[in-house]
C-alpha cells in the first residue's frame, strides 16, 4: 500500500484541508490525524529538564537502589 504523509494546520472551525494528494480523484483513502511529532531535540530537551527537575528534588540523594528496585517490585504486583 502506498502511503504519503504529510502536515497541515487545523483551521477553525476544527477543519483540516490536504491539498496535491498523489491519488486520482475518486480514490477512497484513509485518513489518520495526530499532533505534529516533536523534533528529536525538543524531545530531548525536554526529558533532560524532566530529569533535572526529579534530580533536585529533596531526599532523593538518601534513596538506596534496593529501595527503588523494592518500589519498582511493589508496583508490578499491585501493592
């Protein structure tokens, strides 16, 4: 199946117009609309400052491997 991907801009009223699409008119397509991905360093930007914030955090730095590994495991069985 041929795919072609491309962006557009929601106008108001909540419409969308994709226009130059590679299909002969008549053709019946399907459609699929997302948020625009982020730019690989956005992401990255982003989970650094996610990061950095959960580093800063008071009491962290007193948390032992085995208590989150013991946190982790709680988690997973539902306690």
């Amino acid at each position: 199946m041929k795919a072609y991907e491309t962006v557009a801009t929601v106008q108001d009223p909540g419409e969308v117009r994709v226009a130059g699409v590679p299909f002969a008119p008549g053709t019946e397509v399907e459609v699929t609309i997302s948020p625009r991905r982020r730019a690989a360093e956005e992401f990255v930007a982003a989970w650094q400052l996610v990061c950095t914030q959960l580093r800063e955090r008071p009491g962290l730095e007193t948390i032992s491997d085995d208590e989150i590994r013991d946190e982790i495991d709680r988690y997973r069985t539902g306690q």
